[in-house]
C-alpha cells in the first residue's frame, strides 16, 4: 500500500511540475515573441520616420536662414529663397506628418500587442491550473479510500500497541516474582507451532550440549543457532517419529526425539517447561496424523484440511497468558454494550456496528458522528472508543442501563411532530454534524416541560401555562431519602411528597430522580432540560444530587452524575461530602467511585472529622482500608514515588464487586445511629 501510494501521488506530482515547466516555456516564449516582433518590425519604421523628420526640420532651418539673410536690393535672390523656403517648409511638415503616424501605429500597437501578451499568458495559467484541478480529481476516490485505510492501519496499531503494553506488563511481573519464561505456543497454518530455546546434544564423539532455537511447525522438528541462519531440519516428518522423557539422563530435564534414522537428546530449563515441550512434541504428531486422514477422506461442502486440528490447539502468549481479549477485556465490553437494544447501530445516523461512545449520554456512535460528537466539546459529550479505551466496570453497566433508545427517547421526542428527516449512515459529514447540533446543542427535539410532566403521569399546569418553578426550600424530601439531624443522626424520611413532579423544575427533578429508587432515565431527562448537575436542595440541608443518589447508595446513579460533571466534593450544610456521606451508610462501592474520583481526604464536616475518621468510628474495615490506601498513595505521590500496583489491584477488586455483586459489599449494621 505504502509503495502503491508513493507511485501515485509521484505520478501526480510529476504531471504538475510538467505543466507548470509548460507554463514557464509559454510565457518566456511569448514575451520574447512579442518583444522581437516589436523590434523588427514596428521601431524601422519609426526609426526611419524619425530621421527623415529631423532631416526635414534642419533644411527648413536653413532655409528660414538663408531667406532671412538676403538683402533688398538683390529681388531675384530673394525670390529664389522664398521658393526654396516654400519646398522646405512643404518637405517639413510632410515628414513630420509621416513621423507622427508612425508615433501613433505604435502606440497603437502597443496596446493590443500588450493585450494579447495578457491574454496568452491568462490563458497558459488557465490550463496550468485547469490540469492540476483534473489530475487532482482523478486522485479524490483514492485519497478517500487511503484515508479510510489509514483510519484503520491506526486503529489496528492502537491495538497492537495496547497489547504489546499489557504483554510487557506481564513480562514484568513475571520477571518480579521470579517466574520462568515459557516458550512461544501458537496455532499455525501448517498445524501446532512452539519455539524456544532447548539444549541438544550432539551426536560427535564429544558430545558437547549447545542451546539453539527449536521450533515445531508445519509438520517437522527444526532449530537454528541465530534468527537469520539457515533452518536445520532435526525430524522432517513427526508422524514416523516418537518422544520420551530420559529420567536416567546425567543432565535434568531431558527428553529425546526417536526417529527410525536417528535420536535428538535435547534439554530444557524446568521441569514445567519439559512438560510443555513433551506435550506439544505429543499434540503435534496426533495433528498430523489426523491432518492425514482428513485429507485422505472424502471432504463435505465448508470443510477445509485444516478444520480438525484447528479445534485442539492451545494459544499462549508470553508470559503463559491466553492470547486474544479475554472476558471483560475491550471486545467483550463492546459486544456487551452493543447487545443492548438500540445499541447495534449509531443512535444518530443509524450506521451499524458503532464502535465509540458518548458516556455522558449513554450512547453508541460510528465513527464520524464521534468525531462530531468530540468536536462539541467534553460539557456535552464525552467520546470513548469500544474497542481501544479500557472500561470501568461501573460505565460498563450504566452504558447498558441507558443506551440509544432511552436516550433518543428524550433528545428526539418530538423529531415525528416536526417532520424532521434523521440522517442515514450514507448522508454527508455536514448533514450529520447539522443534526447533531441541533438535537445536543440546540436541544431542537426535547418535549416540552408540561408536556413531558404530563405524559409521565403527573398533574401538571394548564395546557399553555409552563409550570411555576417551586423555590428549593418547598421541596419537600421524597420517601427513602436521609436527612442529617441538628443530633448528628441520619433520620429515613418516610413523609410522602405534597407536589405532583410535573411542578418541579428540573433540578429538583434531578434530585428526586436521584433518591430511592433512582431513574436514570428521568435523571438523563432533567439534565437534557438544563438541570444543574449541582443543584442544591435548600430543604435538605442544602444536599446535592450526588448526596442524595449516595443514600440510595445507588452506583449507577452517581456514576452517571459524575460522568455529567457532579463536583465529588461539594458538602451539604454540615460540610460533608458524597464521601463522607458514603462512609456514614457503610457504602463501600460508593465511596471506592468517589477516591477513584478525586475525593477529597482532609474534607472536615463541622463536627471535624474526616472520611477515615468516620470509618474507623463505624468500624468499617473496607472503607478504612480504602482511606488508607488512598492517603498512602497521596503521600507516595508528594514525595514523587510512583507506588506499587497493589492500591490499583484492590480498587479494581472493590470495583468489580460493587459492579458485579454488591452483596459481597453491604455491611451487617445498617442501622444509622449517632456518628
């Protein structure tokens, strides 16, 4: 491809040096043209014009002298000098007749000449340029195929970068913790393949032992001493030969290759790797003897030679890890995401098999709208690619939770109504970005508040009459939700709610949104209609949404606000935050989110504890350890240590079981006395 690109856009460059090598030519062609017709033609006769005019002037000179100078009394003389000074003045102004004409024919000339040397050369350009806009155009289909093979040779390095760093990461801790490298292990065309290092015996009289490179493919046994030497074939045909292991060897390890010509004593480094070795020596000889009979036999329609052994070969990579994504890696997250419905296509231009994400909004998109998505910017939509990014668990499910259905629910509620037509995955770049302005930025195609109150259920105003925004301090606490007493004891509120929802404004839905049982999506809701991610409720000692979705100890709730831009460290109104408000409940998963988040670890409430010492007095071993954990990471951080991997080892472990099974999580005591 690279070679392919680099002959065309050659080819196209050397068209237009040509043509513009043309474009000199004609213009030095023209002008020199030009110039020497104005030479040779047009100044001799001017040149001429203008001697005989001169010439003309001094005999009249003369003559006006010599007429002057005659006496009176000589009357013939004078006669004949006013004859002379007739025909000279006669001469005279005839030439000068002449040289005027010439004057005028090449001033004349000048001028169209002049215009036509302009013309010709706005003519050469026109050509020049018409050429390269032509040679130009015969590159556009493949300048766009190139790009699209480029956006993909990117993304493939993306991956194999990824991978390489993960299998560098496992080497490293392989070579940490003392563990031995495996040989290479890997299904191949021509059946099982291994390689590695082993020492063999030579068969000389000395029987000296050298290490070379053995590797096991398409049916044979070779080695070679360096990567581009010469391949030595040690069994050129596994099935006629056998492996056994040599306990009564001198050396360790040993195990030999029998053949009916020779045998091949060779040696590994460790009793695991002999294992390995014998086994796949062991796996490679049943391969090729059942490749043999399936070549032999009559094949059915679909079935190729290499169907029977391809179903009995282990893949390990380095380190003793299985190649490919395992469960929970990027193509499990985008396989998981993508079974939810709705979610196999783009959810604004309908494209399928969406590999990015907005995870803000919960959706799935194809690549342009993505990146349409990343141009509005992170306060609208926050863009993840499926198969590259690594996933929390938690964004994961909330990803599940929502998705393109929810969500187009409420930005395209009334798109049907208005007789809009949504683009299709083959519309143009600008159609897509004009409609993705207008449904997230513009926000053209929500219901409107009465009317989405009142579908849901609610008692909301008179049609016509948009609905009275309720002050913070008359919203009373829904049911489920806690409120921190002047006692400093969490109280559950059981009084039921006065007001219909359709008379909230949409922070004080957020807030309700967010309680017990919280409602994504009502939540997604009410921040489409401008809620405040922060809003505070003046009844409830002024608690944010996020304090309020962390005494529902609702994970997905708080993930989905703080995806959206909730502050993880704005306190109430005895100074506690989300965090603290987590350690009180016994919320461990809550409060693993909130450190990952940024948390802050020194926020006091107005009693002067911090997080840690809330936990220690709840006596809530998870939490502390996560407090401690989290403080130790700090202090390594200010002095410039990187630390270990143990804090991002047990944060994932809480992660995963807040995500996957928050059972493991809940504390026996959830009484909530006195702090």
């Amino acid at each position: 491809m690279m070679a392919e690109c680099l002959d065309k856009f050659t080819q196209s460059l050397s068209h237009k040096l040509d043509s513009h090598a043309e474009l000199l030519d004609t213009t030095h062609q023209t002008l020199q043209q030009q110039i020497q017709t104005l030479v040779k033609e047009g100044l001799r006769g001017f040149r001429e014009a203008r001697r005989d005019f001169w010439r003309g002037a001094e005999s009249l000179e003369a003559a006006l002298a010599h007429n002057a100078e005659v006496p009176r009394r000589r009357a013939q003389e004078a006669e004949e000098a006013g004859a002379a000074l007739k025909v000279a003045r006669a001469g005279y102004r005839g030439r000068a007749l002449d040289y005027a004409l010439q004057i005028n024919v090449i001033e004349d000339k000048r001028k169209f000449d002049i215009m036509e040397f302009v013309l010709r050369l706005v003519e050469a350009q026109a050509t020049h340029f018409q050429q390269g806009h032509e040679e130009l155009s015969r590159l556009a289909q493949y300048r766009k195929e190139l790009g699209g093979q480029l956006h993909r040779l990117v993304l493939n390095s993306a991956r194999e970068k990824r991978d390489m760093e993960q299998r560098h990461v496992l080497l490293k801790q392989k070579e940490l913790g003392g563990e031995e490298p495996e040989p290479s292990l890997k299904e191949g065309p021509g059946g099982l393949v291994m390689e590695g290092h082993l020492f063999k015996r030579a068969s000389n009289a000395f029987k000296t032992w050298s290490r070379r490179w053995f590797t096991i493919q398409s049916n044979q046994l070779v080695y070679q001493k360096k990567y581009k030497d010469p391949v030595t074939v040690v069994v050129d045909d596994l099935r006629l030969c056998t492996v056994k292991l040599c306990p009564d060897s001198e050396r360790r390890f040993c195990f030999e290759v029998v053949s009916p010509s020779k045998s091949c004593l060779l040696q590994a480094d460790s009793e695991r790797l002999l294992q390995l070795w014998v086994s796949a020596v062991q796996s490679s000889i049943a391969t090729a003897f059942s490749q043999a009979r399936l070549d032999d036999s009559p094949r059915g329609p679909g079935q190729s030679s290499g169907h029977l052994a391809a179903g009995s070969a282990a893949t390990l990579g380095c380190g003793g890890m299985a190649r490919g994504r395992e469960p929970g890696g990027v193509s499990h997250v985008a396989a998981q995401v993508q079974s939810v419905d709705g979610n196999a296509q783009c959810c604004d231009c309908r494209e399928p098999a969406p590999e990015w994400a907005s995870i803000n909004l919960g959706v799935t998109l194809c690549i342009q709208c993505s990146g349409i998505h990343r141009s509005l910017g992170v306060h609208f939509s926050k863009v993840r690619s499926l198969t590259l990014d690594s996933w929390e668990p938690e964004l994961v499910k909330l990803m599940c939770e929502l998705g393109n259905v929810v969500m187009n629910q409420i930005y395209e509620a009334r798109v049907e109504a208005m007789a809009v037509k949504k683009p299709g995955p083959s519309c143009s770049r600008q159609e897509k970005e004009a409609w993705i302005h207008a449904k997230y930025v513009e926000k053209k195609f929500l219901t409107k508040l009465p009317e989405i109150r009142g579908r849901r259920g609610g008692r909301g105003p008179p049609r016509g009459q948009p609905p009275v925004p309720p002050k913070p301090g008359n919203i009373r606490p829904r049911p489920g939700s806690f409120r921190s007493k002047p006692d400093s004891k969490l109280v559950p509120l059981t009084e039921p709610p006065s007001e219909d929802l359709g008379s909230l404004h949409p922070g004080a839905l957020l807030f309700r949104a967010a309680g017990h049982p919280p409602s994504l999506p009502t939540m997604a809701d009410a921040l489409a209609h401008g809620a405040d991610v922060n809003w505070v409720n003046a009844s409830q000692e002024n608690a944010t949404p996020l304090i309020q979705a962390t005494a529902a100890n609702s994970l997905l709730a708080c993930e989905f606000l703080l995806q959206n831009g909730a502050s993880v460290n704005q306190a109430d109104n005895q100074g506690r935050g989300p965090l603290h408000h987590a350690t009180i409940l016994g919320h461990t998963g809550l409060a693993c989110l909130f450190l990952k988040r940024g948390a802050d670890l020194g926020a006091r409430d107005s009693e002067g504890r911090d997080p840690l010492t809330i936990a220690v007095e709840k006596a809530n071993a998870d939490i502390v350890t996560l407090l401690r954990l989290a403080k130790m990471r700090e202090a390594d951080a200010a002095q410039g240590q990187a630390g270990d991997e143990t804090y991002l080892d047990i944060f994932r472990d809480f992660s995963l079981m807040a995500s996957d099974d928050p059972e493991k999580l809940r504390r026996r005591s959830h009484d909530l006395h006195t702090l």
